[in-house]
C-alpha cells in the first residue's frame, strides 16, 4: 500500500508475506487532533491531550479483548482503573480469528500507527521499541 506523499509509510519487514507485514504510518499531531472535536478520532482521542496529561499505555499489563466476530478491540486497565485502548481490530474473510489491528501511540508531535497481525499483539512491545529505534536513528541522521 502507498501513502500519500506527505504522510510516510514504513514496512518493518517488506519481505514478509504481505498479511505479515507490520507497517507503521507517520503523521503529524496537529493534523490529526483538530477532528477530535467533531468525533473524527473516536477511540483514540487520548493522543490529543497536552504534553504530560497523555500517558503511554503499559505493554505488559494484562490485555482484554472485547468485540464481536467482525471487530475486536483490545483494552488494559490502567493504576486509575481506566480502561485504556492498545488496538483496534477487523476480521477478514481468510482468518477470522485473527484481525488486521492498528495500535497507536504518540511520540513527541507525531501519532505513530503500527498496523499488524492479530496474532502479533503479544510482541507489540518488541515492535513498538523496534519503530523507536528506527525513528531515533531516522532523527539523527536529519
């Protein structure tokens, strides 16, 4: 898949089978959370707070996941007792047991959106610190 050109997509592992691919889509904060206000980012409106009020959600907490046989979406509960969004995902005709997800995070002004097989959620850690990596060393060379 292409991005537009404004927005960059990165592949984590372009020599995969495609439904194995783990992407990850830049974009600016500024862009994105102005549609907060009219419901546009829906689930993942916590990425919009200031700087500080939005805390990263913890990988190695217990994940639930609640949803029906088409979406899925999959929560941990925070020291608050909040529930916390981690992924949201769709089934597909070829696998219905294992979506297609989206995590997304928030790193300085960027929204980070990993896309990946269900199935890989367990390692999202390992993922999201491979996507950092990747990026520090994307800013250095800037």
């Amino acid at each position: 898949p292409k991005a537009d050109t404004d927005v960059p997509l990165i592949v984590l592992n372009p020599d995969a089978r495609l439904q194995d691919q783990i992407s990850v889509l830049l974009q600016s904060k500024e862009d994105l959370c102005p549609s907060t206000a009219s419901g546009a980012f829906g689930l993942w409106t916590h990425l919009c707070e200031p700087r500080g009020a939005a805390t990263q959600p913890s990988l190695d907490a217990e994940l639930g996941r609640v949803g029906d046989a088409a979406n899925v979406t999959w929560t941990y509960v925070d020291k608050a007792h909040a529930s916390r969004l981690i992924a949201t995902c769709h089934a597909t005709t070829t696998d219905p047991d294992n979506g297609l997800c989206k995590h997304l995070y928030r790193r300085d002004d960027l929204i980070v959106t990993i896309g990946l097989d269900e199935n890989r959620l367990s390692d999202l850690a390992n993922v999201r610190s491979r996507v950092d990596e990747l990026l520090s060393a994307w800013e250095v060379k800037r």
